[in-house]
C-alpha cells in the first residue's frame, strides 16, 4: 500500500512537470511562429539579449524562405553581439553577408561583422594575424558602403589598429638595439621603414637607426671604426634634415662631433662647439627621469584599462546570472 502511494506520487508530480514550464521554454517549445517572433523583440527590446538570442536561433528554420528570413537571422546575430558574444555574433553577421547580400541589413551587419573582428585584436605584443584580418574587412567595408554612416567609426578602427601594427614593427625592431646587436638593430630598423615609410614612429625609428650605427662604430676594433663612423655620420645628418626640432637633435649633434674627432676631421671638436660635459650628463639624466615618468604613466594607464576591462566583465557577468535567475 505504502508503495503504491509512492508511485502515485511519482506519476503525479511528473503530470504537474508541463505545468512547471516557463512562459520563456513553452515558447521555446512552440511551432506557433507569430508568437515566437513577437516574443524574440519584446525580449530584445528589453535588452534580455541571451533569450531573445536562443528565440531567434529557433525561428531561423521555421522562417527560411519567408519574407521574415533575413530579419531573424540578423537579429539572431544582433542579439548575441548585444550579450557580448563577438565570436558567434561575427559567425553570424559571416553567414548573413553571405545569405543575404542585398538585404537592407547588409550594411549594418557588415559593418557589425568588422566591430566583432576589431573587439577580438590582440594587444600589439601578441599575434597580430587578427589584427591584418580587421584591417583586411575595414577596407574592404569602405570601398563597398562609401557612403555609409559608420565610415567615421571604420576609419577610428583603422587608424588604431594600423598603429598597433606601426608599434609592433617598431619594437620587434628595437629589440635587436636593447640587445646590444647594433648590426641587427640598423638593418631591422631600415627595413621598418623600407616597408612602411608612413609608420608612425618614423622619428623614433631613424633615431634609434643612428644611436645603433654610432655605437656599432664605437665598439669597432680602431681598423674598421672610420668606415662605420661615416655610416653614423650620414644617419644623424638624414635625421636631423628630417626632424631638425627633434628632442633627439642635441644628442645626436654631440655623437657627431665624437664622430668627427673620431675620424680626425675636428681634434677640438668639443672646443669648437662648446660642448660642456656637465651639461651633456645633466640633459642625458634628464631624458632618462623624462623616460621613467612616461613608463610610469603607460603602466598607470595600462592597470586603469585593465580594471575598466576587470568591471566591465563583472558587470557582464552579473547580467548573465540576473537573466538566468529570470528564467
């Protein structure tokens, strides 16, 4: 007796189980597509992006070939970048884009495409093959949409991310110079601008070009040091016919009267241009505490965007467990 009230219960409990559903999983369960469809916007308007998210999912099919096709599929997509999931909302916009090319969507979901690319670029230390595919879908969306509205937004992309790529080239370059190869340093650094003579940090570039030709040329044996001084000689003086009022130029200008005494041609040279040794090693401490503090900053900089990125997050999250707790 004492069992067959048991399974009683048991049956019971699994005939209330329906009954137990959300309004959210009825509709998830439904073929009414109307219903389904008025649901999926009113979740989305009301910025439940998951949910909405899932419902579009499943109209996709119950919607192919229908005039609501491209619509579904673009807010499916639309719903997962609106919940911060760039990787599937990019598969998303991929696939609409090819589906539907002439949808009236097809701008946005471009340029919702390209905004998914450039949010999954990495920092310029790490590999930039993301980045040249962003730089790559920019370009491409710009010749494509010429009139678009989001061109202000394609072109602040752009300039970034071929910045980060501009310091990418820069530092793999230095590096050889901050390793003391100053042959390495010289041929890397000229290739940069061999292969990008816009790159941003061009002054940089041909400064650093210079500093590695001059002491390449100071730590020569006395046989070979006139060759190289001659090659530092013509360094310094492309870079100050470039930036005569680089904060470089002093620097520049004292190596190259050491150059110049180096190779005979001014034994007074120190005389000649009223080179005081206190005031050199006073501008030399006063570049490297000018250094520092600019290091200090960009770390500074760096751990606010790191807690900015740190709360974003948490906020994200918070979001995503309220809409579970929702559910």
């Amino acid at each position: 007796m004492k069992l067959n009230k048991i399974i009683l219960s048991f049956l019971a409990a699994a005939l209330l189980l329906p009954s137990c559903k959300s309004q959210y999983e009825l509709l998830l369960q439904s073929n009414d597509t109307d219903a389904k469809y008025k649901a999926a916007f009113e979740y989305f308007n009301n910025r439940k992006y998951s949910k909405a998210g899932t419902l579009f999912e499943s109209l996709a099919t119950m919607t192919e070939g229908t005039e609501r096709d491209d619509t579904v599929n673009f807010f499916w997509g639309y719903s997962n970048y609106k919940a911060k999931d760039y990787y599937t909302a990019e598969g998303n916009f991929n696939s609409f884009i090819e589906r539907y090319p002439r949808s009236p969507f097809a701008d946005q979901a471009t340029f919702l495409r390209i905004d998914c690319l450039y949010r999954s670029t990495l920092r310029y230390e790490l590999d930039q093959k993301p980045t040249y595919t962003a730089v790559s879908a920019i370009s491409e969306y710009m010749q494509e949409f010429p009139k678009s509205e989001n061109l202000p937004a394609c072109r602040k992309m752009l300039k970034d991310l071929e910045e980060r790529l501009d310091l990418k080239a820069f530092e793999a370059a230095r590096l050889y110079y901050h390793m003391e190869d100053y042959v390495a340093a010289r041929v890397a650094l000229k290739n940069v601008l061999k292969d990008d003579s816009d790159n941003i940090y061009r002054e940089q570039i041909m400064y650093y070009t210079a500093m590695a030709s001059y002491k390449y040329a100071h730590l020569s044996v006395p046989s070979k040091q006139k060759e190289r001084y001659l090659t530092f000689v013509d360094d310094c003086l492309n870079f100050i016919g470039e930036f005569p009022e680089s904060e470089y130029r002093k620097e520049l200008e004292n190596l190259y009267m050491r150059a110049q005494k180096a190779l005979g041609k001014r034994k007074d040279a120190d005389v000649e241009v009223g080179i005081d040794r206190k005031a050199e090693r006073a501008f030399a401490k006063e570049r490297a505490k000018a250094h520092k503090a600019k290091v200090k900053a960009e770390k500074k900089a760096a751990r606010a965007a790191k807690a900015a990125n740190k709360a974003a997050l948490k906020a994200s999250r918070e979001a995503q467990k309220a809409e579970k707790a929702e559910k």
